[in-house]
C-alpha cells in the first residue's frame, strides 16, 4: 500500500482478501497457515479490503465482486487480450495440464530434448550423452557419466539366448506373434530373479553407506534373514573364473577420485567370498557400485537425490533399455529361421 500511496506502482492493482466468513462466527476461527487468526478489528478480511481501497486498489467485497471488478476496468480501459494479460474470462477457460513433460516436446514443428532442438543435440551430443541425461532428466556435468552410461549398454546387451528373457521373447517370436509382443514378453520377465538386481543392489550399498553399516554386519544381517545380497553371487563366475564385464567396471573406476560405494561392495565381497568362491562382486554390484560414486563425485547427486533415483528404479534402466536390443534381436532371428512353433518335449517336464 505504501508503493500505492507514492505512486511508484501505476499499474492497476486488484486484489481479494479471503475470510469475509468469519464475521460471522462467535470467536474468530483460524484461516490459513497457523495462528492465522482475526484478534482484532484491523486484522479482518473486511477491515484489509477497506484499507486497500482506499490505498487505491481494486479491492473485492467477495470473490464476485473482484471478478466484476476486473470486468469493469477492462471494459473502461478498453484492454486488449494478449498473451500476458489475459481477462478473467480467458483464465475460467484454462485447464491443468494432463500430463507435465520437461523431458521432450516440439518446438514450431520441430522436435526438443531437455528445451534443446534435437537436430541441434544430434551435432554435439553422443547417443550415450544424450541416453544419460533423458534418463536423469538433465545433462551430464562430467564426461565420464555418459562412458560409463556408454560401457553398461554394451555390457549389458546380451547375455547368451539361455536366460528367462530370450527365451520367452524366442518362444513368442516362433509362436508368429510381432516384434512389440515378443518383446513386452522378454521385458515382462525382468524382476528381482532376472535383471532386476542393480537397482537392488544400488539400494544395499547407498543404504549401507549412509548408515556407516559395517561390511561384517551387513553380511550378518542378510545371512541372519537367510536373504541373498543382491549384487553378489553367480552361477558362472567364481574367484577362479571371474566376470571379464566386472574386470572392465573396476577399471573405469580407476577414473574417480574417491569411491564410498565400491569400495563398501568390494568389502563385503572380501567376506563372502571367505564363505563360497562364487560370492563374487557381480555385473549388477559392482555396476550399482560405480554409478553411485559417478553420481556423488562427478554429478554432485546429493544423498537425498541418489535415494529418490533408486526408488524411481533408475539403476535398473539401463538394463532394460539395453537388454531390449538383444531381445529385440533374437526375435527378428527367429523370425529369419522360421522353425515354427515351439512346444517342450514331453520328457523335459515331471509328471507329478
């Protein structure tokens, strides 16, 4: 009211003070946030209204009155509807949003990532760059996100046509349904049994560190559960045969100054694998592992973003959409060797 008062706001003001109501009640109810209450006669929704009027604003009695109040002066000022000043008509007919994007969108006919025109990213991003910051919603600050994002892809694109996943998406593929089909039924095998473990095993090690849990404890606590630690074990690899994709992780890892997480996983595999020579740090640990410290040291994800990133199911992303590529592979194989029809021979399955 005082910028009213010495003319250093010109532009007409309206406003409407909420609570009118109030008058009528016997003690002064609470409104808003709290001790939002009434004491006294000058701290009314009547008695702010009456002070703005006279301060020169557009002051509404009810919320009636201030949509009349706007009507009036735009038909006295003779206000021509424009983007930025809209009538109160206009903003009765606007509707929210069904869906919020900041991912992608078009611009003039012309297709966007993050607000940058795709054309335009396509010049100056690599396909892992810009695979990497869809996923988190916003570009890499480090190179080394996006080589990273580029050596999981790679590693986890196949992983031989013996696992739940091309198995399903073969059987579908020679049962002569699309491309789409067999590979939603490849992808529909994904979970904690197949696939689905890096996500978990991001979940142990950020909980883990964040707890300041010790790896020997953290060990008992699963044994003690009878639960298996997602991120270490497998049936191929052993401390005598390790995982040549783990070698690689490691190695990339080598490129951070400081790293909490694998080094957490890597402590816990020292104890593990005391007890059985495959309770090794596997692709899914040791993956988990390292983009957590990417995260931490080189994108400076706070712990309260990391956590959300897990609950999102990020971790588990890259599997999927690599993954996808192997699925969609075996199926335009099949497809190429057309062998018909798949059925299991009737001595693979007991009759009990």
């Amino acid at each position: 009211m005082e910028l009213l008062n010495k003319k250093i706001i010109t532009k007409p003001v309206f406003a409407y003070i909420a609570g009118n109501i109030a008058s009528v009640f016997a003690e002064p109810p609470q409104f808003g946030h709290a001790k939002a209450l009434a004491q006294k006669g000058s701290e009314t929704a009547a008695a702010k209204t009456e002070a703005l009027a006279q301060a020169g604003v557009w002051a509404g009695k009810s919320y009636a009155h201030f949509i009349k109040l706007i009507k009036q002066n735009i038909m006295k000022n003779n206000i021509k509807k424009s983007a930025r000043e809209r009538t109160s008509e206009d903003l009765s007919e606007r509707k929210a949003g069904l869906f919020t994007c900041r991912i992608s969108g078009d611009k003039n006919g012309s297709p966007t990532i993050l607000g940058q025109e795709l054309v335009t990213a396509v010049k100056t991003m690599s396909y892992s760059e810009m695979v990497i910051a869809m996923l988190l919603g916003q570009k890499p600050k480090s190179k080394e996100l996006p080589q990273f994002t580029d050596l999981a892809l790679k590693l986890l694109i196949d992983h031989g046509p013996n696992v739940s996943g091309a198995v399903n998406t073969m059987i579908t593929a020679r049962a002569g349904r699309d491309l789409v089909s067999a590979l939603c039924a490849g992808l529909l095998t994904i979970g904690d049994r197949f696939g689905g473990a890096i996500n978990e095993s991001a979940l142990n090690w950020f909980m883990a560190v964040e707890n300041k849990t010790k790896p020997a404890e953290f060990v008992e606590n699963f044994a003690s559960a009878k639960k298996l630690i997602a991120g270490i074990g497998h049936k191929k690899y052993s401390s005598h045969n390790p995982d040549e994709r783990v070698k690689m992780i490691l190695e990339f890892a080598k490129k951070l100054k400081t790293h909490f997480y694998l080094d957490f996983a890597l402590a816990v595999q020292k104890i593990t694998l005391g007890k059985k020579a495959n309770l090794i740090l596997n692709v899914d640990g040791a993956m988990a592992a390292v983009m957590l410290d990417l995260l931490k040291e080189k994108e400076k994800y706070s712990a309260h973003e990391m956590k959300e990133l897990i609950e999102s199911g990020f971790f588990n992303s890259l599997f999927v959409l690599a993954r996808s590529v192997g699925f969609v592979s075996h199926y335009l194989e099949q497809r190429r060797l057309d062998e018909g029809l798949f059925r299991l021979p009737e001595d693979s399955v007991g009759q009990g």
